[in-house]
C-alpha cells in the first residue's frame, strides 16, 4: 500500500507513469505522515547523497518530471499488523534513504518481533520542532554567504585585529591558495613570521613571493609537506618544532572523486584531514607549549553540520565511494577531534578551537564542486571573507579565551543541527584511539 | 501512544477518490506501508 502526497490527479498519472499495481493513497494535507512521525525539511531533503543519486541518475539517462506534491516532505516505511503492533519501521532520514527489502519482507513473517514503541516522544513534537527548523533553514543560506558576512561583520570589533604579531610564528597548511593563502597573507600583514606548508614548493613559493611583496613582510618560509603522508609530518616536525610555534592552521584539504590512499594506506580524506593533522600537532605540542599564547586552528566546513562521526566504515569497504560524504564525514571529524585536542590541552597557553568559513569563492570549490560554484558563485563570499575567522582565531586578543568551540564568523556556533549527527562518548574515545593508532608507528620520543 | 492507534482512525482518499480508513488496511493482515517523498 502506497501513500503518497500530491492531489488524487496526480497520484493517477504517478500510478500509470511507473506501472504501480499497488493501491495508492493521497495525503495532500499530511495528516498520516505526520501521525507516523515522517520527516520534513529542506536539510533533510537536500542532502548531499540526493545530489549525487540525481547526478548519477541523469548520467544513466533518468529524467525527473515535474514534482508534485510537497517538495521537503521525507517518506518512509511502516509495517502494521492486525494486533496493532509495528513490525517494521524505517523513517528516511533524507532522501535517498531507503530500507532494506528483505528487513521489510522478514516484518511480514508471523512471529517476528514487534518494533519497541515504549518511551516514544509524541513524534507530533518532533515535527513542530522540525517544521521551525525548516522556517529557520533559509537562514543558512543566508548566513554561509557573503550576505551572511555582511550581518555578522556588522557585529565585529574592527579593534580586534589591530594587532602586531610580531615575534610569532605561524604555520599554516595547504596555504598557497584559497583560504589558506589568505589567512597566511593577513598574518603576514600583521607582522608575523609565516612558514607555508604546502605539497608543491613551487606553487608554496610563487604564494610566498606573492605574500612578501603586498606586505612588504619578508619573513615568510616554504617548508614542502604533503600533510597526508605520516612519514613526511614526522620527518618535518621536529625541524619545525625547533623554535616556538605560536599559530599552527590546519587547513589542507582535498575532495577526491574517487577513493584514493595516502602513501600509508589510509583513505585520502582521513589521512589529510585527520591523521596528518593530528600526528603534526603532536609533534609540535612542546613547540606549542614554549609559546605563552597559542593557537590551533582547524578549518572545517559547514558541510559537517550533515554527517555525523563516522568510524564504522572509514576504509570506505562497505560503501560506494563518495567524495563530498568522506568530504564532510572528516571534516565532522575534525571539529569533534578538535574539542578533544582542546581538553587535553586544558591548562595549558594552547588554545585548540576549529571554525568554518561559510560558503567561500575557492579554487578547491571551483574545481571539486564545479556545479555547486556555478550555482552559487554570485552568493560565495571571497577567500578573504572566508579567512577572517581564521585570522581571528589565530591573532585576536578576544578569541584568546576561546577552547574547543566551533566558530563561524567570529562567535563559536553549536556543533549539531540535526539530532542524529550526535556522537557517543564512546565514539568520541574511539576517535582518539584511532588518531593515535595512526601517529603512533611515526612518533618520535 | 502506538503509531497504529494514531494513524488508524485517519481517512484517506485512494487514486480514484474512494475513502480508504487506514486502520481497515490492517484489521485482517499485515500492511506494508510505503510513504513516498513525492510524486514524480
């Protein structure tokens, strides 16, 4: 039995257009979905899995009609039985999520166990909770974007950049572009040493020249690390941990099409958006500690606030690969490891705290998500509008008493919007055992 | 309360415009219910 929730018209022509043998219900006004506690929202409904399944669609020839019907509502699947218990119940979580068949099919079987429904909150609650996140959602929009900036930097104290970082030293990941070469550009400017570290010393050093003659600062170094290969972290932190390091950036990032591995055998995103990251803070935890007033930054992205932590299937064995979802699945990742470098670190002059910068005109966005950046490029804010909150994380006085927050442009946001994204203290505890198991083969000392 | 008892006493209309009480679908056996996102 079907139920859809367009007018009877359509449900007509849905019923021949897809050859549908099952009776077909119509629930324009919503009244089931809402009793069976179905989902709604654009957040939902816009998830980046969607995305790929229409772009994989239309490569394969699909073409989608015109929708009719409410466009944020989520389905789902609900097996009743005539002694009023549930047998099976899948509520999808965005679109494209959909059950296992033969789960459905084994609900049907006489005797099998009946879905636990005791403790439930009303699940009307639920989607008025829901409903108003979706009223609030185009605050996204508006908020990621350089309108976004525009709102938010009429809140900013121009006084807090008003800094002189001379005498500090900053490094700085994946900097010879985008958001990275920005925020190395405004530190320099703001009289800091800048070591760039980036994977092409050619492309490090065109940045660095690039840097040096717009702010006339000539202390900015090329050391060449591909931050995803342990190897090369562990060879270069101790070089780099000679001195103190007062602002370390972790902001290298990729977004690969296809799984790929780094030289030690770990998927691409993880290996640079985790692991390097998490054995170069190690190695320059002491170097951190030397400095009475450090920084760690973490450059995420808003993209996380989609997925939650995610250790089951880090290797990518179990799935068919997904660039944007390894994308945000780290990058959640990096926001949660983050709070735990930041209790760790708890007492001592290491401030840890991890940011995003909003939907930003990068070339990592050009190249990566081409369609996306057609799409919005009118919206994006500029790499520098990006990088503020880098820069400020890493040289103001204000963001000085910051640890462990996720901050959007210049106050510390909360970590989830959707409930289901909300990792365990046990995952939390996993998550720094498996960062740890992936450093411990290359510490030194 | 049971996601059942909820829907149970709810009417819908079929394809063709006929009434359809939700609870009548499973009085005798089990139903699987599918809500879908949209049509088309």
């Amino acid at each position: 039995m079907v139920v859809g929730n367009g007018s009877q018209h359509f449900a007509a022509s849905f019923r021949e257009d897809f050859s549908l043998d099952a009776p077909l219900l119509v629930d324009p006004e919503l009244r089931a979905y809402r009793a069976a506690g179905l989902r709604r929202g654009r957040v939902e409904a816009l998830s980046p899995r969607l995305a790929l399944n229409a772009v994989r669609a239309f490569r394969g020839g699909a073409r989608q009609g015109a929708v009719h019907g409410d466009p944020w509502q989520l389905g789902g699947t609900l097996v009743f039985r005539p002694d009023g218990t549930l047998g099976f119940r899948h509520i999808s979580r965005e679109a494209g999520d959909h059950p296992d068949i033969d789960d459905v099919l084994a609900a049907l079987e006489p005797g099998a166990p009946a879905v636990d429904e005791s403790e439930e909150p009303d699940p009307r609650l639920a989607w008025l909770g829901r409903t108003l996140g979706t009223l609030l959602d185009p605050t996204v929009v508006l908020s990621f974007d350089r309108t976004g900036f525009a709102i938010h930097s009429l809140g900013f104290d121009p006084d807090d950049l008003e800094v002189d970082l001379g005498g500090k030293r900053c490094l700085i990941t994946g900097a010879n572009s985008g958001i990275g070469y920005e925020s190395a550009l405004a530190l320099a400017d703001l009289g800091a040493e800048i070591v760039l570290l980036c994977r092409s010393s050619e492309r490090g050093e065109e940045a660095a020249e690039r840097i040096r003659q717009q702010t006339g600062n000539p202390r900015v170094a090329v050391e060449r690390l591909d931050v995803s290969d342990l190897s090369a972290v562990a060879a270069l932190a101790p070089r780099l941990a000679t001195r103190p390091v007062d602002v370390l950036i972790h902001n290298a990032g990729v977004l690969p099409d296809e799984r790929q591995e780094s030289p030690d055998g770990i998927e691409l995103t993880w290996a640079t958006h985790v692991a390097g990251p998490h054995l170069l803070t190690r190695g320059l935890r002491s170097a951190l500690e030397k400095s009475p007033d450090a920084r760690v930054v973490w450059v995420s992205s808003g993209g996380m606030y989609a997925r939650r932590l995610n250790l089951a299937d880090l290797d990518w064995r179990e799935r068919d690969y997904d660039g944007v979802m390894a994308y945000a699945e780290t990058k959640r990742a990096q926001v949660v490891l983050a709070e735990l470098w930041a209790e760790r670190l708890a007492g001592t002059s290491v401030a840890v705290n991890s940011m995003h910068p909003g939907w930003a005109d990068t070339p990592s966005v050009r190249t990566s998500i081409p369609t996306f950046h057609r799409l919005t490029r009118s919206l994006l804010r500029t790499p520098a509008q990006g990088a503020d909150t880098v820069v400020w994380l890493a040289a103001s006085e204000a963001a000085r008493a910051l640890r462990g927050c996720f901050v959007f442009d210049r106050e510390p946001r909360r970590t989830h919007w959707l409930p289901w994204t909300e990792e365990s203290t046990q995952e939390r505890a996993q998550l720094w055992r498996q960062c740890e198991d992936w450093a411990d083969p290359f510490a030194s000392g | 309360m049971r996601v059942a008892t909820r829907l149970a006493p709810i009417e819908l209309s079929d394809w063709q415009g006929h009434p359809v009480v939700l609870g009548s679908l499973w009085a005798e056996r089990p139903v699987v219910l599918v809500f879908l996102r949209h049509f088309g």
